[in-house]
C-alpha cells in the first residue's frame, strides 16, 4: 500500500505529536515548509497560542537575495531573536513531519545560532 506524501507526512506529524508539546516554560517551535516558502512559530500548546513566530516573507529575510536554504537559516536566526525579547530561551522542535535535512535542518541550526536551546 503506497502513500502520498501528504499521507506520509500526516502519519509522521501525528507520531511526533504525540510525545512533543508546548508548554508556557518549554514551547514547541513548530515549522512548515512549502515548496517556495518556510514558516516557523513557536506554540504553547497549553494555552493555544502562538507566542513568537517567522517566515522567509518577512521583509528583512525577503530583502537578501539568497537562495531558499540560507533564507532558512535568515529565519531561524530572526525567530531566535523575538523569541529572546520575549524571554523564550528553551524551547522543544517540532520538524512538522518533515525529515530533518535540508531547508528544516538550517532553519534549527539558525535558531541555536541565535541563541535557542534544544
């Protein structure tokens, strides 16, 4: 039994949910890839709010001409700097069903340079 991708990511995103959540002190950093664009926030699941969150369409990612895996890290490293003005510095990854490779590895590896730890 084959399954599409939407299928395969469905079952690995609903795996991994099952063990991570957000918490007020330990926040999930929850990413979302499309095929042009990469979206990351970071959830407290608890209350069901969205506490910091940033995409390569903001407008200091959008403004350097970089290709789709430094404009990854770009957002990696923003979202780590709202979240430290917020005063979130522990946080929990959630790679969305996604493999950890490529676009979602850089985009992690971007929020540790900025400061996160997980």
């Amino acid at each position: 039994m084959a399954f599409s991708k939407e299928k395969r990511r469905a079952k690995i995103k609903k795996r991994i949910r099952k063990d991570i959540t957000g918490t007020q002190s330990r926040p999930r950093l929850a990413v979302f890839r499309s095929n042009k664009e990469i979206y990351a926030q970071i959830v407290d699941d608890v209350q069901g709010k969205t506490l910091v969150a940033a995409s390569s369409r903001d407008k200091d990612v959008t403004a350097t001409d970089s290709n789709k895996l430094d404009k990854a890290a770009l957002v990696g490293k923003a979202l780590a700097e709202k979240a430290l003005k917020a005063g979130i510095d522990t946080i929990s990854f959630d790679r969305g069903g996604y493999l950890y490779h490529g676009r979602v590895k850089s985009l992690a590896e971007g929020a540790r340079e900025g400061g996160l730890k997980f």
